[in-house]
C-alpha cells in the first residue's frame, strides 16, 4: 500500500506491506485524515516531544530519525475484521476509531509512534473495541472530525463552563474553532473570540462566536471592564470585601446570609471561562496577566516547547488554571453522535483536500493561516495542492 513517510522531517511517499488485523483488530480502507496540528509540530520537533512522553512514562513515541507514518483523525471502511470482530463491523462498512492500537506487547499511539502507523495511508490497522460505526449517513469529510472534535468537548467539559456563562477563545485554529462550535450547541450566552488572523476570526463567527476581536486592535478581556461584577484589578476586590461586609455587618444574621450568597455563586465576582488555544511561550502567562479576577482558564493549546508564567499572577487573581489532554472513549463516541445528528456543527472547519501525493504542499499550506483551517487528505485522491 501507499503512505506518507515521516523522517528527519521529511515527508514522502512510500510502499508499505499491507498491514494485517490481529485478533480484535481491524483494517480500514483510509477514506479522509485530518492534518492535525501536533502532526506539523511533531514534523520538525518529534525529539522533544519523544522526551516530554517519555517523562510520562511512553517511551515509545515518534523519533526524529525514525519513519513514522502520522495520521489519527481518520474515516474509513472496513476492509477486513480479526478473529473475534463483532458482526456489526460488516466489509464496507463506514468506521471511525479512537487512535490506539495494540501493537508489539503494548498499546500505541496510531500515527504517533513507529509501532502505530497512521491514517496518511491508503490502509490502517484499528481496535474493534474502538470503533465505532458512523451513524446517519454522516458523510465521510465529517466523520473524519470526529477526533479533533473530541478534544474540544473533552475541553469545554472539563471547563465546567454554564450556559450564563461568558466564554473568551484565544486562538481560532482548528482547536480554537472546534471549542466555539461545541461552547455554541452547549447554548454559552456570550463567546468571544480572539485571533490576529482575519481569516480566521471570519471562521469563529462562522462556528458561533458572538464577538470577534482583533488582539492587535483591541482586548477580548475590554468587554469585562464594562460588566457589572466583573472586577479586573486587585482594588476592586478589596473594595469589594470591605464594602460588602460593611453592609453586611449592619443586619442580623449576616453570617447565614453570606452562606446564602455563596451557595448561589452571587459572593464573589463574576468570572469568565478562558480557553487558551494558541500553544506558544508566552502565551499562559499573557492570559494570566490580562485575565479578571477569578477567572477559569482551561489550555488547550498544546506548547511544544519550554514555557514560563509567573504563578504569583495567578495566585493574586485567584485563577483556576486547566490543563487538557485528548478525550475519554465515552466522549468520542459522543462526539461522533453530536456531529451525526446535527447538533454540532462543524461545517466551517475543512477547508481543503489533497491527496497522498499532496500532503507535503498541505504542510506548507498550513502555515498560512489566511490560507486553510484544516484539511484532509483523501488516499483515493491524485490532488497535489489542497484545494
């Protein structure tokens, strides 16, 4: 089979044996894969990321001198089941597959480790126990969605975020507009989104986002300054804590009104909900300086390498700092339902096809970001550009 090699940081397209599925295993016919982003970081920087997984104990992830197809956002069909396959996975049947794969005594990372090879293949090796049927004729392009969206979801659950709630996106990359897309099916009264690109900021208003902010113009934090409650300078919550207990001090009873008022979230400030989705030094500690008191931050965006923020930032703030990673199989099942059943929409996020001959010119490509969000590479396909 044909697939894209990566090596050195070099992308090129090779002949592989046709893999074959171990018990429990499958093999798809590769129909799209997304380019995700840490696959153009881990194109240049495979290294150091090998060492920041192998700090988490994963000793097995990509290597800069060694070939490794990349690729775990994809659709496919199944071509062949392993012994012990459930029935429901039928020969052409429509799949998507959470990206682990039982492989050489362990379980790996599918297009992030050697012994793992990814979706930029004509072919690709998936746990049945993974996988999961694309539902309601969910076209392929979309279904393809089904991971990066997954991390969004995971994200925005896990930032515990209301409906009532005020939501602030840094970044509208593909992770940036995978969050506003789930932060507007959720029903978030305010999102605010942050970009320098205004291709990009076109794409958040597309996917959702109430108010769309150049960061070289103006704050997406100035629209706080102006909310009632919402206090952004450490004064103002000593005034706040001083004048509030004032009044408070003059009834009976203060105590157990004061409860009252904390149970009901009405004792402090009002606060946002931020998603740093950029992932680059510097950024956390930008957010953290320029963040109201109080705020939740949730980072999304993944740094690839070393960073430094000032913690006493957020302990004057009191900020509640977040960090994210991947998604529950749970959730990317629920992620796949979402997108089928149409109550998310991710129709603004792909932005160009290629074929395997065109990966590398769709690597250039996404470093442009007036040119594409994100783009999907069709095996089948003899395009050579993303368009």
């Amino acid at each position: 089979m044909k697939a894209v090699s990566c090596v050195s940081g070099e992308l090129s397209v090779i002949d592989l044996p046709a893999p074959r599925p171990a018990a429990g295993q499958l093999l798809l016919d590769v129909r799209r894969c997304g380019i995700c982003g840490s696959d153009l970081h881990a194109k240049d920087h495979a290294d150091e990321l090998t060492d920041v997984m192998a700090a988490v104990g994963y000793d097995d992830f990509m290597r800069g001198d060694t070939p490794v197809v990349l690729g775990h956002e994809f659709s496919g069909e199944v071509a062949e089941r392993g012994r012990g396959v459930a029935k429901e996975f039928k020969t052409g049947t429509t799949v998507v597959s959470f990206p682990l794969l039982r492989a050489s005594g362990g379980v790996h990372l599918t297009g992030l480790s050697p012994l793992a090879p990814g979706g930029y293949a004509e072919q690709v090796l998936a746990e049945a126990s993974m996988t999961f049927v694309v539902p309601n004729g969910l076209d392929i392009d979309t279904a393809a969605l089904t991971e990066p969206m997954a991390v969004a979801l995971h994200a925005v659950r896990r930032s515990e975020i209301g409906r009532r709630d005020t939501a602030v996106v840094v970044g509208c990359g593909p992770v940036g507009l995978a969050v506003i897309c789930h932060l507007k099916a959720k029903g978030v009264g305010t999102i605010i989104a942050s970009d320098f690109s205004p291709g990009r900021r076109a794409l958040a208003a597309r996917c959702g986002a109430h108010v769309v902010v150049d960061p070289a113009v103006d704050s997406p934090y100035e629209r706080f300054d102006r909310q009632k409650g919402v206090i952004t300078a450490a004064p103002q919550l000593y005034e706040l804590g001083v004048g509030s207990m004032e009044k408070l001090r003059k009834l009976p009873g203060w105590s157990h009104l004061y409860r009252v008022a904390e149970s009901l979230g009405a004792a402090g400030p009002k606060r946002p909900v931020i998603f740093e989705c950029v992932g680059v030094p510097g950024m956390i500690d930008g957010v953290l300086a320029a963040a109201p008191v109080q705020s939740r931050v949730v980072v999304v965006g993944v740094c690839m390498g070393e960073d430094r923020f000032r913690p006493t930032l957020a302990i004057g703030k009191e900020i509640d700092l977040r960090f994210v990673f991947g998604y529950t199989p749970l959730e990317f099942r629920d992620t796949l339902y979402l997108l089928a059943e149409g109550k998310v929409d991710a129709s603004a996020l792909v932005t160009g096809t290629v074929g395997l001959d065109g990966v590398d010119a769709a690597f250039r490509a996404l470093s442009d970001p007036e040119a594409h969000a994100k783009v999907l590479i069709d095996p089948r396909s003899s395009a050579v550009e993303p368009g």
